[in-house]
C-alpha cells in the first residue's frame, strides 16, 4: 500500500505520523541540525534514497556544512561498516549537485 493510498484511506494514520515527526524534530536538547545529522547517519544505513535527499536539504537549511554531513556519513560507515560505505557515493551526489 503507498503512501498516497494511506492519506486517503485513513488520513487519521498519516496525521498521527506527523504529529509524532513534529514533535521529535523541534529543538530540545539536540538542535534541530543535529537531528537531521543523526536522520542522515540512519538512512545510509536504512538505504533510503528519497529519506537522504528529504533529510539533506533540510539539514542544509538549517545551516548543516557538507562537510558535517559527510561526517554524519563517516559515522554511520564506521558504525554499519561496509553496508553503509555505498551511501558514500549518494552523499557526494547529493552534496555535487550545487544544493
């Protein structure tokens, strides 16, 4: 079932979702830049290509450097080992594309 079936289907699920995002994903203890450091560390792992591009850009807009991110990326190849080094190239896309 996508995405888009689930908003229509039960908008309730999907709303729930958000809320939850929202609140996790405000400053608290952690700013929100750091947030999105951690979320991209996790999708090199998790090997979700729209996450990294949704997560990058938003971590960029809050004021993240390329070379934070690429060490958000460091992190997670250390930690997840080889599994995480093919996210590598996805970062460098990423951050080639002038964003």
């Amino acid at each position: 079932m996508s995405l888009t079936q689930i908003m229509k289907e039960q908008p309730e699920v999907i709303n729930a979702l958000y809320r939850y995002k929202n609140t996790i994903f405000k400053d608290g203890n952690l700013s929100n830049k750091e947030k999105e450091l951690i979320a991209i560390a996790v999708i090199c792992v998790l090997k979700c290509e729209e996450c990294l591009d949704v997560h990058a850009r938003r971590a960029i807009e809050l004021g993240a450097t390329k070379d934070e991110i690429r060490e958000a990326m460091l992190v997670a190849m250390y930690l997840a080992g080889p599994h995480a080094v093919i996210w590598s190239e996805k970062i460098d896309e990423f951050l080639s594309d002038g964003r």
